[in-house]
C-alpha cells in the first residue's frame, strides 16, 4: 500500500442515492443531473485537476436533499437544483491556489 496528499483542493461530494419510487431520495431530486452539471461547469473554466466532482452514496440527509458536501471546507448545501450550480462553483472555487508549475532549473 502507498499513501500520499490528496491530488485535489477541493471534493464536491454529490449524494446520487437512488431509493425506491415512493421514497424520499437525493436522486429522485436531479442529483445526478446536479452531478453532471458541476463536472461539466468545472471542466469548461480548467478547474478539473483542482477540483473533482465525486458521487456519493447516502449521506444520511435525505430530506433535506439534493445534498453536496464541500470538503475540506465542511461546507453542506442541501435542497440543491441545477439552478444552484453557478453558485456552488462560484463558492467552491473561491480562494483556491493556481495548480503548481514545474520548478525552474538552477540558473
């Protein structure tokens, strides 16, 4: 086993959960369309390798959802709709540090 630093600033962790047609769950809400638009917003401003859209099993919070967690932030949006997207990106990628460029050489 080797370990080492996550390769990511942030981890949006998106509840996909899919419970039974008469249940409360996160996908029955567009999760996964949530999930999808987040990858896709994140992708077009070159922000894929700084942060990473992941899909989640339950979190517990079904009916407060959709449910996306912002780690390291510990941040929880819940109730969440597409039309939310633009500002949880907006919020995610605030403050976050350019991705580092190779080292320049000894001169």
């Amino acid at each position: 086993m080797e370990h080492g630093r996550v390769p990511y600033q942030k981890i949006l962790f998106v509840c996909i959960n899919r419970r039974q047609p008469n249940e409360i769950c996160c996908s029955h809400r567009g999760s996964e369309a949530i999930a999808e638009s987040l990858k896709t917003k994140l992708k077009e401003l070159g922000l894929s390798r700084l942060v990473r859209v992941s899909k989640s099993g339950c979190q517990d919070l079904c009916a407060k959802g959709s449910n996306v967690m912002v780690f390291p932030d510990y941040i929880w949006y819940h109730g969440v709709t597409l039309e939310d997207v633009e500002r949880i990106v907006q919020d995610t990628v605030r403050g976050l540090q350019p991705a580092s460029a190779p080292a320049s050489p000894p001169v």
